[in-house]
C-alpha cells in the first residue's frame, strides 16, 4: 500500500485521571483503548453518577489544579501501576489510599467516587456566550465514551493534533497562547512542509500509519469547549482562545452530530496497536 508523508510525532500525552493535568511521554504503548492507561480513571459525583469533567468549571474547575502520573510505565496486558495524584496545595494521594475518596470529596466540595470504569457514563458541559457554538451560556448532559464504550473518553481513544493548527490559530489571535497543553492531545504531529493551516482536517476518512505498527483511523473533527480557556500551570484564561477557534476553524458536518464547530485537532481510532515514540514518522496510507 503506498504511503504519502504527512509529519513527525513531536510530543506524546496520556491523563491518568480525567480533567487532571497529564503526563508528557517519550513512547507510548496503543491498543484498541488508546493510549494505555489514558483516562484510566475519573471522579465520579456520588449523588447523579455524573463523571467530573472540568468541561463545567463551575463545578469541576479544581480538577485543573491537579496534576495525575503513574508511579511507573503503564504496560499493555498487565495490572496499571498505582496514580500518583498532586492537589494544588502539593499534596500527594494515589489512588489506592484509603483515604482517596474523602481527599477528592473535600477538593471538588462534594461527595465523589475514583472510579476506574461506568456503565453508560454523563457529564455536564457549560457553553459560554461564545458565537458560532451550539449553545450559549447554558449547561447541557453529554454521554460520553460514544466510541469507546465503558471507558471516559467523550468520544474517541485517541486524540491528535498538528503545530500547523496551533500555528495558524497563532497569527490569527497573536494575543493568544495557543499552546498544545490547552487542548489535551495525545498525539502532537508536526506535519510536512506543505501541511499549513488545519491541515488534520484533512485527514478525516483516512488511515494513519505512525512508526512501524501503529495504524490509526481518523475518524471526525474534535469540536472545542470552555476547556480550552481555562487556566492550567502557567496558561492564563483566556476567552479569545475558544472565540478564535469558533470564528475561524472549518464547520464540518458529522453523521448523528450535525454540523460541528471550532474544531481543532480530530479523533481517531485505534486499528492496529504497537508502541509509538517521539521521533516516528506519520504517513497517510
């Protein structure tokens, strides 16, 4: 099968818990559920079953102030090591104290469960007063893990995205610090020279070959949310991130979704597992 070039894998991420900061890798281990041990646990609220998510910072904003790594390399087949979990005063629990629950519980400021897996899991996700997005200052339900059932992914295992998006993003709002942390990514590929603007975009519908086993379908753009404004280590927040990407990014219209907006960086999934590096080469088959 001939393959066209398409970039180089310059940065690899996985979230131990969801909406807590992430970990940067040097190489990563992929099955059909992503990145191994991404988004391997998420706070869920006792009272609703709803899965924190700091797509409602109103109630989930803490989540940002905590940084979630595990204790050592997760590996594909075997038991995941312990998550060490950092709270914004630089406290450390894991995630198999005894007293996990209750420090959690105390952060968010209500009655919480880590949990590792949910049946048919929700969240609530705030829609600021931004042009060009679905809703506007309101808080809607979303189901989430649509494509990766039992897990906590919102919709795919694997999230890209490309330094040409993050650069064009750039000259359009110079104000901006549009940087790959912002959107949470696990895959960040610096494209070929002639890859510019939202070139992944392009991709959709495509079958991506990364490294030597790797083989991942992309399969839709990655609509943005308030998340992307928040502040997070030294990101400020900024509204202008999300309006830029509203204002200006491709509408592109998904089957059971309608038309989608602010897209930056597309979803994919896993068709053939094998370990990644930084460093690899990214082709289109």
């Amino acid at each position: 099968m001939s393959k066209e070039a398409a970039g180089t894998i310059v940065s690899l991420w996985h979230y131990p818990v969801k909406s807590m900061l992430g970990e940067e890798l040097n190489a990563a281990d992929l099955s059909e559920r992503g990145v191994v041990g991404d988004r391997a646990y998420a706070l869920v609220d006792r009272a609703d079953g709803k899965v924190g998510s700091a797509k409602n910072p109103r109630k989930w904003s803490a989540l940002f102030d905590c940084r979630a790594r595990f204790a050592d390399s997760p590996r594909p087949g075997q038991q995941l090591p312990p998550v060490r979990m950092i709270l914004p005063d630089g406290r450390l629990v894991t995630n198999d104290a005894p007293e996990v629950n209750d420090v959690l519980s105390a952060l968010v400021g209500r009655p919480v469960t880590l949990a590792s897996t949910a049946s048919s899991p929700k969240l609530e996700e705030y829609w600021p007063d931004t042009d060009g997005l679905a809703h506007k200052d309101t808080v809607t339900d979303e189901a989430i893990a649509l494509l990766a059932p039992g897990t906590f992914f919102d919709c795919a295992p694997i999230h890209l995205l490309t330094t040409a998006t993050l650069d064009r993003l750039q000259e359009l709002y110079p104000r901006g610090r549009f940087e790959s942390r912002r959107y949470r990514p696990n895959l960040v590929v610096s494209p070929s020279p002639s890859g510019k603007g939202f070139v992944e975009l392009n991709w959709i519908g495509r079958t991506l070959a990364v490294g030597p086993e790797v083989r991942l379908s992309i399969v839709g753009p990655c609509p943005r949310c308030v998340m992307t404004t928040l502040a997070q280590g030294d990101l400020p927040k900024d509204p202008g991130i999300l309006q830029t990407a509203a204002r200006h990014t491709p509408r592109i219209t998904v089957e059971g979704f309608g038309e989608l907006s602010a897209n930056v960086g597309v979803y994919a999934k896993v068709m053939r597992g094998g370990r990644i590096r930084r460093g690899d080469p990214v082709a289109l088959e």
